[in-house]
C-alpha cells in the first residue's frame, strides 16, 4: 500500500492506499461540480485520526508521493484502516 501526504492550510494530511492519480481524479471531480466537498484524510502521525478538508476552487492543495530511501512507495497496510472514499 503507499502513502500521498497533502499539505493543506499548512499542515500536512496523508492518505494511504490510494495513488496521486486517483486523488487528483476526486478533487478535479470535486472541483468541477461546483459544490463544496469534505475529503476524509488521516491527521495522526502513527494512528488514523480523520479529518476532513474543504475541496472548492481557490483552496490551495498540494500533494506529495510518499518514497522510501531506496526510492520505492513506502508499504503502509495497517489493517486497511485507510480511507477509501471516493467521489
């Protein structure tokens, strides 16, 4: 499983076992609805605390790839405890 972190009103989010791909297709879809959207991301650093981010046009949203030191996603499979909403 690999990690994106979001960075998000200065603050940094992540969703696990999703990929860059999929997150952008959820906040274009968001954004081109025209309606205000709650994303589900995890806010803990070691346990998955919710939180959820306002996705509307002229929110700045920016998301990393999560690598390890050899250059690979890093595997986070917790139990499946991570977010797999999707629009």
């Amino acid at each position: 499983m690999t990690r994106v972190d979001i960075v998000y009103g200065g603050q940094q989010y992540s969703l696990g076992g999703r990929s860059i791909e999929s997150i952008q297709a959820e906040v274009d879809a968001a954004v081109l609805s025209g309606a205000p959207y709650w994303m589900r991301v995890n806010s803990g650093g070691g346990r998955f605390e919710d939180a959820f981010l306002l996705i509307a046009p002229g929110i700045p949203f920016a998301m990393l790839r999560v690598k390890g030191d050899n250059g690979d996603d890093i595997d986070l499979d917790v139990d499946g405890v991570f977010n797999q909403d999707v629009l």
